[in-house]
C-alpha cells in the first residue's frame, strides 16, 4: 500500500518506545505471538504505547503554534494564519493523530478479550475506560482539526471513524457524520465517567478529565452554534468538576510556578509528559525548542523603537499590559550552538531553548504540552453563564475567583458594565492564560463575536472568515489510498 496506510502499519509494531515514567514497563502496539496483550502488565503496557504516541511535535507546538497562526494573534505559520493549505500541502498531524488512534484501538480491543483469569472484570473495565478516554481524546483533536465541528448533525463531513487497528480489509472506509462523530466520542467519555477513577496524575487521563473534555466539545459548538442544550450540558459537567476534584489538583497561587514545575504543577488536569530518557527536547518538537528561540521572538537588543512582542501581530496591547505578561515572556538563547544572540518570546513554553536548556544545571527540557489547566475550568464556566442568560457581574465571578487565587502576579478584579463587554473580557482571558497552550485561541476566536462577526475577521484586519476552511484537508495520501474517503470542501 501508498505511504499513509504503510506509516500505520509500521506504527503498530512499534516497541522501542520507553515507558519508565509512564507505567513502568515497555509499551506495545501490536498483537503478535511474542507481543501479545496477555496479562495485566502487558495491558497497561498496551495503554503505555497510547501515551508514548504523544511525544512528538505534532501533539505539542507544531499544532498549538499553528492554531495560534489561524487565529490571527501570530504568523508563525503563515499557511494557517492565511488558511491557504490544500490537500497537497496539508499537515503531518493526520498520520500522526492515526498513529495513536491506532495504538488506542489496539489497547481497548487487548484488554477487552482478555479472561477473567487474566485480568479481573473490575480491573478490564478500568483499564478499559482508559483506553476510551484517550481514543475520545485523540478523536476530539481530529474533529476539530479535520471536521466540519461546527455544522449541524447531517454535515456528512465527520469523522474517518476507526474503531480497529488498520489493516488491509478494513483501510478503505468512508467518513461518518458530524452528529455521528459527536456520539462516537461522547459514547466513550460517559463511559469514561461511569468508569475511572479520579485523577491521581495529570500524566494520565480521569474521570476529570472525561468530564472537562466533555464539556469542552460542548461549548465549543454550542458556543458557535448558539445551541442552548449544549452550553447547559457543558455547564452541568464544569460545575460537576469545580466541586468534585481531588485537592491536589488545583490553582497555583504563583503563575511562575506553574511553567517552573512543567508538568508536575498541581493546576494540570491532564498534560504531556515527556519521560527523561535523553529524548526531551528532540520530542519536545520544533516549535516549543527551537522555533520560539530562533525565530518566532524578538532579536536583542531591541534596534532603537523596536518593540518587545513576542511575535504577536494582534493582541499586543491586551497582553503587554496585563500582569502575567513579564512572567509567561522573556529572553531565551538561540537555539544553534553558534548563535548566541537572545530572543524574546513566550518563555513558558519555550523555556530556556534546546541549546541553553541542555546545558542548565539541572538540564531544563520540560517542555510540556498543556492539554487542560484548572483555570480553564473557570474560562468556560464564565462563558457558558454568559452565553446562558446570567448577568455580567455573575458571568465574570468566575474569572474573578480565578483571579482572586493568583497571588502572585496581582490580577485586579474586573468589572464589566455589559453584555457586550463581558464577552469581550472572556474572549480576552481566554487569550492570555492559555495562549500558546492547547489551542483554546482559535476556537475562542471563532465563536466569539465582535460588532456582529467572529473576532477573528476583526483581528485578521477584516478579512471574511471562510468557514469551510476553519478544518485542514485530509491529505492527498489518504485521499488517493483511501477511495472512499471525501475531501474537506474548498481545501481539494
């Protein structure tokens, strides 16, 4: 077969990945007579390759900068600032998004036909629900990235819904629907919910988890959508986890601490850990260790009137000004060893650069992706009241709490005086706690309205949002291989 069905293939016998931190023993991804789920050991290993699947940059800064591109705030990636991508120039993440989806079914398929000898009933449910979870995670970041994940139920332009390891019977498959796809995922995070234990590790998926990912599907098309029964739904799960949650997950009352401690920090719900095998900044990926350092910053020293942005093209004048600025920004070393020059960027994610962050004593190479954050929770809880009859000064409480729990910078309590003016605060704070982390930029940008368009048309300089190509295309491997897959409109 073509290259995409082939890099699957070759993904599921994988066994070289180290898994020391994850679960203690070595992952696998595929089922063959000496590497074969067969106890409770090799199970969890089976879910360790899951988790060891997101180490690269394609779970990390290639998406994150790229989404941060679309939504206007940067130009790190002019493509996606432009939205100019076709299915000739589509991403790497399709192949890789697959590459875990694969491992995820091949872990939730084991452990499912595993014998109560094996594995006890109890244990295969749990281990189950984990595998379910991470399947909807993985599902999530390819409905909103490859899907229309915006439109109505009978969009036919959902999911390539895969609940197998790929192999030559079952590679060609058509797409579901988007009111399909939204069910396939929802299906495995309730079953999540009824089934996982409560978080104990960020750097593994729980029932909290399930619940925010949950609610965050439902925001961000009932946000777009207006669509009452979602935003409700959502509203119910975010409170739900704001009230049942393990005391060591919870806010930071120094913002430094929170990039300082990477992903050991106690605000995580769920984060990308990238185990210390002398990988860290090789799977780290481009972006978050080298791009920011060498490229995406400003040079220093400043030419005389030069202006310390950080790369932003949009939004300066938001974030400049707001406390966390001189905390999530800073000088980072180039990355090549022959370029000393520093630069200024966005040092929570890119911390000291791979160059300087390999010679610091301790090595810095924490280079963590931050799936969900305990702030988030008071984002969205902010903007389902909001967007669901409460007044300004109840919708902004949350943040306000929020803010109240952040010692360390001071964030002043905010006041707005309207319906309008809530919103914009909201979209705001979106931007400024999470940008850079796991995308919520963009969705924010598109959902929320500024004189009657997306913020985004007002932040892109007026240009006309195109909704089809709110997605990417599916790349032409897929297209030519798989004959009954269908282009995303507008992106042939």
């Amino acid at each position: 077969m073509k290259k995409i069905f082939y890099t699957l293939l070759i993904f599921a016998g994988i066994t070289s990945f180290s898994c020391k931190n994850y679960l203690d023993i070595q992952p696998i991804h595929s089922l063959t007579d000496a590497n074969a789920i067969k106890d409770l050991a090799t199970a969890k290993a089976s879910l360790g390759g899951v988790y060891a699947s997101f180490q690269n940059d394609d779970w990390a800064g290639a998406l994150y900068c790229g989404l941060a591109s679309k939504a206007g705030f940067v130009r790190f990636n002019v493509v996606d600032y432009d939205m100019s991508y076709n299915q000739l120039t589509a991403s790497s993440s399709w192949t890789t998004f697959y590459k875990s989806l694969n491992a995820a079914n091949f872990a939730i398929a084991g452990i499912g036909k595993l014998s109560d000898a094996a594995v006890s009933q109890a244990d295969r449910t749990v281990l189950i629900a984990e595998g379910r979870c991470l399947r909807a995670w993985i599902n999530a970041n390819l409905l909103w990235n490859y899907t229309h994940w915006w439109a109505d139920d009978a969009d036919v332009y959902g999911l390539l819904y895969r609940d197998e390891v790929v192999s030559l019977s079952n590679m060609r498959k058509a797409r579901i629907t988007v009111g399909e796809s939204y069910q396939k995922i929802y299906d495995d995070l309730d079953f999540a919910i009824a089934n996982l234990g409560d978080l104990t590790t960020p750097r593994y998926v729980s029932k909290q988890f399930a619940k925010a990912l949950k609610a965050k599907l439902l925001l961000y098309r009932g946000g777009y959508r207006n669509t009452r029964t979602d935003l409700d739904a959502a509203l119910v799960l975010v409170n739900d986890v704001l009230t049942n949650h393990p005391a060591t997950f919870s806010m930071e009352a120094n913002l430094a601490d929170v990039y300082a401690n990477s992903w050991d920090s106690k605000e995580n719900l769920f984060v990308k850990y990238l185990e210390n095998d002398g990988t860290r900044t090789t799977k780290g990926g481009y972006y978050y260790t080298y791009y920011l350092s060498q490229i995406g910053g400003n040079t220093l020293p400043l030419p005389v009137g030069g202006t310390l942005t950080a790369g932003l093209v949009y939004g300066l004048d938001w974030f400049s000004n707001d406390p966390r600025w001189p905390v999530v920004t800073g000088p980072v070393r180039a990355a090549e060893t022959w370029d000393n020059v520093n630069r200024f960027t966005f040092k929570k994610v890119a911390r000291l650069g791979s160059y300087a962050g390999k010679l610091a004593n301790p090595i810095d190479e924490k280079y963590a992706a931050y799936y969900f954050r305990y702030p988030e929770l008071y984002l969205m809880k902010a903007e389902l009241l909001a967007r669901t009859g409460a007044t300004p000064a109840q919708a902004i409480a949350p943040i306000n709490e929020m803010r109240s729990k952040r010692v360390t910078p001071v964030l002043p309590a905010l006041n707005p005086a309207s319906q309008t003016e809530v919103m914009d605060m909201i979209f705001k704070e979106i931007f400024t706690e999470t940008f850079l982390e796991n995308g919520s930029e963009f969705y924010a940008a598109v959902r929320f309205m500024k004189d009657g368009k997306p913020w985004i048309v007002t932040i892109k300089n007026g240009t006309a949002l195109q909704e089809n190509k709110m997605c990417r295309p599916i790349p032409d491997a897929e297209i030519v291989n798989n004959t009954l897959m269908e282009q995303n409109p507008e992106l042939k």
